[in-house]
C-alpha cells in the first residue's frame, strides 16, 4: 500500500493518507507526496470511541472531498468503509491480503465481512484470497484480482552457479509460516551436508520456542536467527536458496522478493503460491507439513545446482514480466479511473485518492 500511495500519478490523483497510529517505520515513506495525513486512534472495536474515529473519518472525507477510499487491510477496511460510505464517497475500495489466519479474531472476521457490504471493490491479491472473500459471502461482481508487486531494481540477482550452502526464508515466526516443518527437514539435511546453514529473517511470538526447537536438536551452530532487518535484499543476495514452508499464504512478499533476487524457490503449495511458482520451471512446490518431502526438495537442488540457477534465472524473468511494481500501480490506477467514469457509482467530477 505504501508503495502504492507512493507511486500513484501526482498528475491525475491527489493521495491523503489515513492512519490508526503515527510514527511507524513506514510513515516517512507513506507520506512522501501525500497531500495530508490524519489520525484515527482506535483501542479496539467494541469501545464507543470506535463509533466516534469512523464517525470523524467520514467527517475528514468530507472535508477533502474524497473521491476514492482505499482501505488497505482489516483494521482499515472496518474502520474506513462505513465511513466512507456514510461521507457518500464515490468509490469505496477494500483490500484483502491474506486468507484466514490465526492471528484474526471470529469476530474481527466477521466485522470484516460487514465493513465489506459497504464497498464497491475489493481487490484480492491473488485467486486464493478471492475464492476466501467468496466462502465470505462477497459477491463475484465485486471481486478483483490484482497481485502483489515487487521492486526488481532493489533486488540484485547476482549469477549462482556455486553449490548450495546457505538457505534463507523471509517470513513473520507465527505458526502460519512453517518454520517447524523447515527446522525437521534441516535434521535431515544436516547429517549428509556438513556445510549447509538455515537463516531465518524476521521475528515474532513463535521466535523462544522455535529456538528451543534447534537447541534440543543440537543445530543450535547451524540454524540462525536474524530478526527483523533492514538489509532483506542483501541477505537474499548472499543467499543460494530460499525456502517458505507455509500452511496458509495469498500472495507472499517473501516469495516475490526471492524471484525477483533470482534466487531458486522451494515453497509449500498452499493459497496463492502456486499462482507465482510453477514447480519445475521457477522453483519447486513440495506440499505443507511435510518435513521429509520439503527435505528431498531442498537436496534435489543441492545436487543439481546448475538446475537451481536455471530456476532462479526463470524466477526472476517472471517477476520482472508480471509482478514488478509498474504493472500493480497500472493496474490500480485502471482500476480507480473505470470506478470513478463508471455509472453505477456516480456522475459526480474528480478524483481525489484517500488512502487508510
């Protein structure tokens, strides 16, 4: 979304941005070119203050003559879309980036699928999370399809024909992203590569226990656990090979961002994955939960590394031909200006872009 907000036409759309909360990593990048920013404070849904931020949102929209609302994500489509609606903006668009997680609530989801009944558009980043807003109830008429984007310059693809030693996944340490099922399959790698070494990037509830997890395995030397970093691209770029053993996914920036690094992909096929890799031709899709499966996919590579930089290679051409950024805001901005000239929405002139 912030890449979004960023790169929009200043010469045909003016972005305001909404928010819940300032002073997060992204607000620099988020406001550069903004118009505005204004702050909606929520503690959570069920206190009176929540009726009063969707009531001043609408007042806001008002006052900057919104002419298209884009929410980004669940607290945002709850909070922004009845308030959109209420302010009687023309085009209400909502996102939905993720298929079912623990992370949401029942009644988070199911406040979710209300705020949806007050959209013209919801706009899934990939079939997966359109064929989850259906199970949802939201009709087919409102449904988009507009996957993730990547920025392929940031990325270095520098040429792999080397063996295979290091292995890196980028993910959030919640239950959703299958670290287990990588930490098992490295206790079957280890044994026969004595020079392999897993990396994991990004941090989360599940960080104490997956480390204990390796110490009780003794891999404590060979398993390593980054954090959060601001150097992803280089960390894939010292890479030979990325894996993402994911129960649930729609469209993962992880997995962008690997093709886009030319690094080969090793993937569970769940969601929206196979809607970026095709097994065999830019990476490998192994099922989830499956230590030994996702193992023997990893070694497959280890012994054929000349068949690895050739599915990296492939990888990359990929997201350069179908998922760069350019062609996610072209497709938005498509979006925005058939909404806008379509008649079922309104007659009414201009097209200002408020962004929550």
């Amino acid at each position: 979304m912030v890449e979004l907000m960023r790169r929009l036409d200043r010469r045909e759309f003016e972005v305001h941005v909404a928010c819940v909360h300032r002073g997060g990593a992204l607000e620099a990048s988020a406001l550069e070119g903004a118009a505005s920013i204004a702050r909606f404070p929520l503690v959570g849904f069920g206190r009176p203050s929540a009726v009063q931020q969707v009531l001043a949102f609408a007042r806001w929209c008002r006052r900057i003559d919104a002419q298209v609302v884009h929410t980004c994500e669940l607290y945002s489509n709850i909070l922004g879309l009845p308030g959109a609606a209420l302010a009687g903006v023309r085009v209400r668009v909502a996102n939905r980036r993720e298929l079912v997680t623990p992370v949401k609530s029942r009644a988070h989801l199911t406040a979710q699928r209300f705020a949806y009944k007050a959209a013209h558009l919801v706009v899934a980043n990939s079939s997966a999370a359109a064929s989850q807003l259906r199970l949802e109830g939201v009709p087919d008429a409102k449904i988009r399809v507009i996957p993730n984007g990547v920025d392929c310059q940031l990325f270095a693809a520098p040429p792999r024909v080397g063996p295979i030693r290091r292995i890196v996944t980028v993910a959030n340490l919640r239950a959703e992203k299958g670290h287990d099922t990588l930490i098992s399959a490295a206790s079957l790698l280890f044994d026969r590569h004595h020079d392999l070494e897993i990396c994991f990037v990004g941090d989360g509830p599940l960080r104490a226990s997956l480390v204990r997890q390796v110490n009780l395995r003794g891999m404590r030397s060979r398993v390593r656990f980054l954090g959060e970093r601001p150097d992803v691209p280089d960390q894939l770029a010292a890479a030979d090979l990325f894996v993402l053993p994911s129960r649930t996914e729609a469209c993962p920036n992880g997995v962008l961002e690997a093709m886009a690094s030319g690094l080969p992909v090793v993937a569970s096929r769940v969601g929206g994955i196979p809607e970026l890799i095709e097994s065999g031709s830019d990476g490998v899709l192994v099922p989830p939960d499956s230590p030994h499966e996702l193992a023997n996919a990893i070694e497959s590579l280890i012994e054929r590394p000349d068949f690895a930089a050739a599915l990296g290679r492939a990888a990359r051409a990929k997201a350069e031909e179908r998922f760069a950024f350019e062609r996610m805001i072209e497709s938005f901005e498509r979006l925005y200006r058939s909404a806008l000239d379509d008649q079922a929405f309104s007659t009414e002139p201009g097209r200002e872009l408020a962004a929550s």
